[in-house]
C-alpha cells in the first residue's frame, strides 16, 4: 500500500471516528416527560453536570395525554411522571418496564406510609419510583373563614360539604378542584360509600350533596393560588400543595395574609406522582441514572422546597423546609394513611356514570 493511500485511509478513519464521537455526544440524551416546574430551579442543570447528559424537558399538558402517548407506542420518552393510577394502567397494557431494583440505590428510603399505599397497585409498583405526592384537602385563608364564622370546623368537610355552612363564606368564594374522580371519592368517603363506586343508589347520594352546595361554588380550578393570594377565594378543596404555594406567594407579595390546609377527619384520596419507564425508551440506562440522581436526599428535599409537596425520599425530610415538615397535614404522621383513600383503576364503564354525576353538578347554577 502506497503512502497516498494511507493517509487516504488514515484520514478516513479519522473522519469516522470524530462522526461517531459526534453522535454519541448528540445521543447522549435524557427525554424526560413531567408536569410544568415540577423540579428544582437546578435540578437539571446540576444532573446535566454532574453525568454530562444533556435533559430535554417536555411538559405534560395532562395525564390523559401523557396516556394516550404511552398507549400508542413510539412516544420518544425515555423517564416519564404518571400519576399512580395512570401508570397502573400502562403498566397493566404493557407500555412501562418493569424495574431492576438492583438498579435503584434508594428504593429502600421511600415514605413508610408510600410503601404500604404502593401496594394498592400491584402492576404500577413494578415499574415506578414514588417522586412527589399528597392529598386532596382544604386550604382556606384562616381571618376570612373566622371573620364568618369564629368555630368554623375547619378540620371537617362539613366546612364545605354542609349547605347551610358553605353558604357562609360563598361571598367571599369557593373553589373546587376540576377532577370528577377525586372529588366523588371524596364525597362518597365522606358519605359512608365506596369511594370508588359507580352504584346507582352510591352516585345519587353523590349528587344530592353535590347539587346542594352547587349555588356557593365560585369556580372549578386546579390550580388556585392566585385567586386565593388576590383575595378571590377563602376556600378551596385542591390539593396540599396549594396551601404552601399560596403563603409563599402571598409572602413574596409582602401580604400579610395566612393561608392553613387541613387533611379532613373524615378522610380524603391521596394520590402519588411516580417516575417510569416507557417499555421502547432509547436510553433507559439514563432513566435509571436519573431517577437515581434525583432520589438522594439534599435533592429531593430541594424538590419539596421549591414545589411545595413532600417527596417520597424520607431522608429527605431533616433538609424540607420546617413549615412543610412539621405541618402533620402535609407530611402526614403514618397513623394519617389509615384513613386516606387511594386511587383506583375503575372500568370505563364506571367511570362514565360517574362522569354523568359531575356534569349535572359542574352544569348546574352556580354562585
């Protein structure tokens, strides 16, 4: 072989080798797929230099959407956060793998309480890691609820469920969380029925309280914050974390207002943001890393800090802000999850009866 041709081949060989080197850098990338401002300010900029892959954050509209991504292969995701019973179906039709716990370095540290309510979902539980959690409640700004009424019962759905006590405080507005599923279950808990139930005579009841209080109900949100930092709610049946972010924003604002969230005594659904894998990711391995990267205590308790929900990581807890950690109704003691409902993967044909309850109620005159 002349020189002319080995430099040919050399130079080649160089080429490809510098392609290749190119494209396994461009490929070294996670896809991940969550809901908006779901992490830490740093949270992706600290993994991206600590592993040197790049994150490409798409945010999840809903988790209707995220399913029906998921449903039909081919999603591009390589981690993705279901909530637990939307990963209990995918699991269940085959689009999540099931995890290596050889593979994950804090399994062992997630939430007592997180461990016993993972085994409502026998298919799920194979294939996640619990990220962030909490339950569905009432946050209410304290001086508007007392001014109205000093004995308020504010540890009890009463306070909302009661006509004739809701009517009390329509003026100064109440809200409720725009989720058919967790609502009825939480009435129907409160009523004494299967949460989950799709009964004709379950729902009726159902619908008899719900129709009752329809003339005080001011809006259906999921996110009310800033209605309730402007003043234009007092109370409001959401998540927990609305309470932690309502007080921060008020604070920010430098209004002196203060904002309390309560785990009703009657009990209420609890629900699990998880972290999965879709069965066609390209790089679980950099799933894996990830969920492992996130789960160590100082960054999960970053996680809770910055969105206001406790994080499944219990080691995390000494570094959780103390108004968050000491609060029984955020970071509930065990003996709490005794009376907290899970989610439940119902038929559809279920799920449409009960959807026909919230559409007359929702439809309904309102305030």
């Amino acid at each position: 072989m002349n020189i002319s041709h080995k430099h040919l081949l050399l130079t080649l060989g160089l080429a490809l080798g510098a392609s290749l080197t190119t494209a396994q850098a461009e490929d070294k990338t996670l896809r991940l797929y969550n809901w908006a401002d779901y992490f830490a300010e740093d949270t992706l900029s600290r993994f991206t230099a600590e592993t040197g892959i790049k994150v490409i954050y798409d945010v999840m509209d809903g988790s209707e959407v995220l399913e029906a991504k998921l449903m039909t292969g081919g999603s591009g995701y390589d981690l993705i956060f279901p909530g637990d019973t939307v990963a209990e179906r995918l699991m269940r039709a085959g689009s999540l793998q099931a995890l290596d716990p050889a593979k994950l370095e804090a399994l062992a540290d997630v939430e007592p309480g997180l461990q016993k309510l993972r085994t409502h979902y026998p298919h799920a539980s194979k294939a996640t890691v619990p990220y962030t959690w909490g339950t569905i409640g009432l946050t209410y700004n304290d001086e508007q609820i007392r001014q109205r009424m000093a004995d308020a019962p504010v540890e009890s759905l009463d306070l909302l469920f009661k006509p004739e006590l809701a009517a009390r405080f329509a003026d100064c507005g109440i809200s409720m969380i725009d989720s058919p599923d967790e609502v009825l279950a939480v009435v129907l808990n409160y009523l004494g029925r299967d949460p989950r139930s799709a009964k004709r005579e379950d729902l009726a009841a159902a619908s008899e309280l719900l129709l009752k209080i329809r003339p005080y109900i001011r809006k259906f949100q999921s996110q009310p914050v800033t209605d309730l930092v402007n003043g234009n709610l007092c109370l409001s049946l959401g998540y927990s974390g609305d309470m932690t972010q309502a007080q921060r924003t008020a604070d920010s604002a430098s209004k002196k207002v203060s904002f309390q969230y309560r785990i009703p005594k009657e009990g209420t659904t609890v629900w699990m943001d998880n972290m999965a894998i879709p069965v066609d990711a390209k790089h679980p391995e950099y799933a894996y890393t990830f969920i492992n990267f996130v789960m160590r205590p100082e960054n999960m308790a970053a996680i809770s800090n910055f969105t206001g929900y406790p994080t499944s990581n219990a080691k995390a807890r000494p570094d959780v802000d103390p108004q968050m950690r000491n609060n029984p109704d955020i970071y509930p003691p065990e003996a709490t999850f005794e009376r907290l409902v899970t989610g439940k993967d119902i038929p559809q044909s279920d799920m449409r009866a009960r959807m026909r309850v919230w559409t007359k109620f929702k439809t309904a005159p309102g305030s």
